[in-house]
C-alpha cells in the first residue's frame, strides 16, 4: 500500500477514533479501528502486515 492510499485510511481512522472516544462506549470493532489508526498512525514495523491483512480483507469484500 502506498501513502496515497495509506493517508486517507489514517484520516479515516482517525476521524472514526475521534467520533468512538466522544461517544464514551467502546466495543471489540470500535477497539479495532482504534488500533488501526494507531498502527497507520505511528507507522510501526508492524503496520505492513497490518496492511496486508487490511488489504485482503478489501479485496475479499470488493470481489
């Protein structure tokens, strides 16, 4: 994944992570796409396999 697509993901991610932490109840998948933007975010080691799980997951639903 590029930064072209990798920065509207963090913008997404970190709008998401915004509106879940206003509304102060946080389930399993609010938790996740907190942690997703922390990964895009702070653009750790493990962001690529993070990626590429995000990635097939894209293309398992999109075909």
């Amino acid at each position: 994944m590029s930064e072209v697509t990798a920065l509207p993901l963090m913008v997404f991610f970190g709008a998401m992570s915004f509106l879940l932490v206003r509304s102060r109840d946080v389930r399993w998948w609010q938790a996740a796409t907190i942690f997703l933007f922390g990964i895009y975010a702070a653009l750790t080691p493990v962001v690529w396999t993070v990626t590429g799980i995000v990635q097939w997951l894209i293309d398992r639903f999109t075909s």
